[in-house]
C-alpha cells in the first residue's frame, strides 16, 4: 500500500470558505494521505488526529505548530514557550496558565462575566438587528477578557489583528498571512508591552503569571511569554466560537427552542458550536521519528497537518455529523484539541459561551438571519467577517 496523494489546497479561498466537501475527500483517501502542494502530511479522520494529538513523544510540537519547520525556515515570531514547546519546558510554563485559568481559579469571574453579557444583550435587544461580529462575538471577549488579563482600556482592539497575524502564520505564505502581517509592527510591539508587569494591574491573570517567576516555576524572561501565549490565543478563539454559536442558533431554530425550554443544555450548545464549527480547524505536528500512522509509515522529520474540523465531522466518529444537536454527547471532540497541548482556555472559552447563550435565552424569543453572511478568510480559524442577526424579544 501507498500513501494516496491530493492536490487539495486547505489554504485556497475556496476551501477556506466551505471545508467541509475537501475534508470528506481527504477523509475517504485513507487514514493519512500526502498533499503535494505543500509537500506535507495530513490526518482528516477522527481516529488518527485522535492518535497524534495523543501522542506527543512521536508528534513534536517544537518544530512549530504551523506548515514552516523551525528547523528549516526561522519562525516568524518568537516561538511561543507553550504552544510550540515540547516537555518538559511545556509541562512547567503550561502548568503556570493551567493553574490561572482553571475552572477554581475562574469561579470568582462567573458573577461579572454574567453581568458584562446580560448588560449587552440587553442593549442589543433594543437595536433589535446588528452585525453580531462586531456587535457582540467580538464586543463581548474584547470587555471580559482584558478586564480578566488585568489590561489598560486603551487599544484593546490590537488584540484582535494580533490573533488574526498569528493564526494566519500558521499556514502558507499566501495572499492571507500576507494581507494580516500588513503594519504588524505596531500591534507586536503593543502585545509585547502588554505582556510586561508592569502594564498588567495587580490583580488578574497577567499579575497571576507573573507571580510564578518570583515562586520560581518560571524564569522572568518567561513571564511574559506565558502571558503573551494567553493573549495570542484568548481572543480570536472565543470571537469565532461564539459567532458560530450565534450562527448554529439561527440556522437551527428547532435547537434554540429546546435550550430555551432546557436551561441545562446552555453549557453542551456552545459545546456542540465549537465540535460543529471547529473554529481552530488545522495545527501541525512534526514527527520525531518514523512513525505509523492508519497502517503507514512516515519518516522523521516530517510534518503532519491535523483536520480537527474534519475529524469533528467524521461520520465515522459522529452520527448526524452537519447537524447542530443540542442534546449531542459532545465529548471527545477535538474542537479543543486533545492530549497534553489540549486548550488550557477552556474553561475561560465555555464560561464566556455561557453567559452570552444564558443572557440570549432570558430575554431573546428567536434569533434570526438579518441578511447576507460573510465568512472571514484566515489560514487557521474559521470564523465571519459578518453575520448579520435580528433578535426577536421574548
Ligand atoms: C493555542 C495558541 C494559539 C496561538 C498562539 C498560542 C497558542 C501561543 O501560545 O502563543
């Protein structure tokens, strides 16, 4: 047997745009299949993105977590000491956020976080019809989330360009990455000040990380790298994982009505968005041996592109995979990723899904499509440039 081969482009404007008919073709190849435009490897069943997000020893992260090897091509920016590290470095710098962003830790913000969502959805109530990008998928982590880091109130919106350069980075060097990296200078540099103690207020995640430097479990020139990686990863994320919670609402009227009748299942519909949409849909490993995969082997050194958005729609994992089902046994997903890189924000993610879905049911009848939704063009997250909503009041 040999690895099939595609010429399927992840990255053109045309899968960027609906994955979904690629990624049932590289599924039905077979369990690993080469793309020949980029000369890597890739998994796009459930099992197999399962298997090498499991397996850490085998599937380095070091080597980045985006199509460039840094051991070929110098990394764009300097390498996150979480996301693109393996053990042991990474158990000691991810230990420090995992601490900080647990769902103990976390428990003290429910009460703003749910108070910061009733106040928006109550005034977007009244607009009645909005852009729900702007309006509320980004207004909404753009207040909670700098509040919870412990940042100033100004420029808060770098945030958001600052995600999208990164996640772009990821991919290819195509007209995406190209157009989001336009006047980066800026945003870096402001990212990078945002990331020093002394711009983070005394109480608040940023304060939280640094006061692991002075315990010891990480160096100070860690500091605030460890806080930088929270800042990278804790904004664009949750912006398209409550846009598509937003969408799957208005798309499935029928799954709306019942959370609505079944305040319990607020917690599993953003769930189900995150599975249904995947808004992370694509990191790389790179093999630090040869290693089989689905029955084949791949050399070392090679990289490996895991479909997450794939596997999350693999009909051999999931019944009914395309429909948004609010009473879905929603574990193991790998909407989060898996294993020891699995998202250390989720806690914060579903607290923040929450309370937009909880203050929405409150006061929100239906929520309805008010007029032509736009899908954003990023190398890495799936997500809109517009997505235009009509809430009817209860
Ligand atoms: C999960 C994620 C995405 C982007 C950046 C980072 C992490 C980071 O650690 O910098």
């Amino acid at each position: 047997m040999a690895i099939p081969e595609s010429d399927i482009d992840p990255y053109s404007d045309e899968v960027l745009e609906n994955p979904h008919p690629a990624h049932a073709v590289l599924r039905d190849l077979g369990p690993v299949v080469r793309l020949s435009r980029y000369g890597v490897h890739a998994v796009a069943r459930y099992a197999e993105v399962r298997a090498v997000l499991e397996d850490w020893q085998a599937f380095s992260s070091a080597r980045g977590v985006g199509i460039e090897d840094f051991a070929r091509t110098k990394p764009w920016r300097l390498p996150s000491v979480v996301l693109e590290t393996d053990p042991p470095l990474h158990d000691r710098t991810r230990g420090v956020q995992s601490r900080v962003l647990s769902p103990l830790a976390l428990s003290a913000l429910k009460e703003p976080f749910a108070a910061a969502a009733e106040e928006l959805v109550e005034r977007l109530v009244g607009v009645g019809e909005f852009d729900a990008v702007p309006e509320l998928a980004e207004a909404y982590p753009l207040t909670v989330f700098p509040d919870a880091m412990g940042m100033p109130r100004e420029n808060r919106r770098f945030l958001l360009p600052y995600g999208n350069m990164v996640f772009n980075s990821f991919g290819p060097r195509n007209a995406n990455f190209e157009a989001a990296v336009q006047d980066a200078a800026p945003v870096i540099a402001w990212v990078q000040a945002q990331s020093l103690r002394e711009n983070l207020a005394p109480q608040g995640f940023g304060a939280e990380i640094h006061a692991a430097a002075d315990r010891g479990e990480i160096t100070a020139e860690e500091a605030p790298q460890v806080v930088r990686s929270v800042l990278t990863a804790g904004v664009d994320t949750t912006v398209s994982a409550i846009g598509a919670m937003l969408h799957c609402l208005a798309r499935f009227p029928g799954q709306y009505e019942r959370v609505r009748a079944e305040p319990r299942l607020i917690r599993n519909a953003f769930e189900e968005a995150v599975r249904h949409e995947s808004p992370v849909q694509t990191f790389f490993r790179t093999t630090t041996r040869p290693v089989e995969i689905g029955g084949e082997t791949i050399g070392e050194g090679e990289k490996v592109l895991m479909f997450l958005g794939s596997a999350n729609r693999d009909p051999r994992r999931w019944d009914r995979p395309d429909d948004y089902d609010v009473t879905r046994r929603t574990a193991g997903h790998v909407g989060f990723g898996a294993g020891i890189h699995a998202c250390v924000g989720m806690a914060l993610a579903r607290m923040e899904g929450e309370a937009v879905l909880s203050a929405l049911v409150r006061r929100v009848a239906r929520i309805e499509i008010a007029g032509e939704v736009r899908r954003r063009r990023n190398n890495t997250l799936r997500g809109f440039a517009s997505l235009p909503l009509r809430l009817v009041p209860a």
